[in-house]
C-alpha cells in the first residue's frame, strides 16, 4: 500500500471544489432559479444539490489524486481528460442559470457526460480505484442530463 502524499491529495480535492465554487458563484441565483421553475418528473429537491456536488467533488479530486501520484505512463493524458470535464463543468451552470441557453447547457451537459465517460474509463486504465471513484459522478450527470433536457422540453 502507498503512503499518502498528503499535499497532492489536498491539492487536488481543493480545485474540484474550488471550480464548482467558482462555477456556483458565476451562475447567480440558482436556488431561487431552480425553485420557481417547471419541473420534470423525479427532478429532486433543490437542497439535494449542495450535499450531492459536495461529495462528487471530493470523490473526483481524491480520484485525479490516485492519477496524479501514479506512475502510469498514461497519466498524462487521463489528467488532460479531467482538466477539460472540471472546465465543462464549470460551464454548465453559468449557461444553464445565468444565461438561460438551455440548448446550449444541454449540449454542453451531454458533451460532460461523454468526457466524464471517457475519463473514468482512462481512469480505470490507470488505477481501477480512481475509476470507481468517478463513477458516482458519470451516474449524477447522466442523470443532470436527463434532468436538463426536461426543463429544456418544457
């Protein structure tokens, strides 16, 4: 078992945070945008978002920890693929709250589907447990996808 590198490892669940805080205070109001719109069903409640994005976040940067601090010669290009999903994520909220383009949040939502997938199979690749880490993620948006073509149609 590998000694904890207690630097990197807080390194990295710091930027996962800190660009969801980043993205969070660039998108406004989403609270009160959120409860005042039409909603499709099983849309959950609005307070469930905090603790869910809370622990998605510390789960994928102690995940891109496990890639950083390994010795996988493709490492490189899993933390390339991580770079781009933290910045497609951080987009979204300010398309989809502050903007309101909708179809926009909603392609860049599928096209964050679609790089998380890609991640947490290079993930896989490099480190089976770093993978795992991130498939709660790739599960939450696949699901924000759907949630996001709903507000969408109606």
């Amino acid at each position: 078992m590998k000694q904890v590198q207690w630097r990197p490892l807080l390194t990295s669940v710091l930027v996962a945070h800190l660009v969801g805080q980043i993205a969070h205070l660039l998108a406004g109001p989403m609270a009160g945008v959120y409860a005042v719109m039409p909603k499709p069903p099983f849309a959950p409640p609005g307070w469930l978002f905090s603790p869910v994005w809370l622990t998605l976040y510390t789960l994928m940067g102690i995940a891109v920890y496990r890639i950083w601090t390994s010795s996988a010669a493709d490492r490189r290009e899993a933390m390339r693929l991580y770079a781009a999903k933290l910045l497609l994520n951080g987009l979204w909220p300010m398309l989809f709250f502050r903007m309101g383009a909708m179809w926009a949040a909603a392609l860049v939502m599928l096209a964050l589907a679609l790089l998380i997938f890609q991640t947490t199979r290079r993930f896989f690749a490099t480190d089976r447990l770093a993978g795992r880490l991130m498939l709660p993620y790739l599960v939450w948006v696949v699901y924000m996808v759907y949630l996001n073509i709903g507000f969408l149609l109606l």
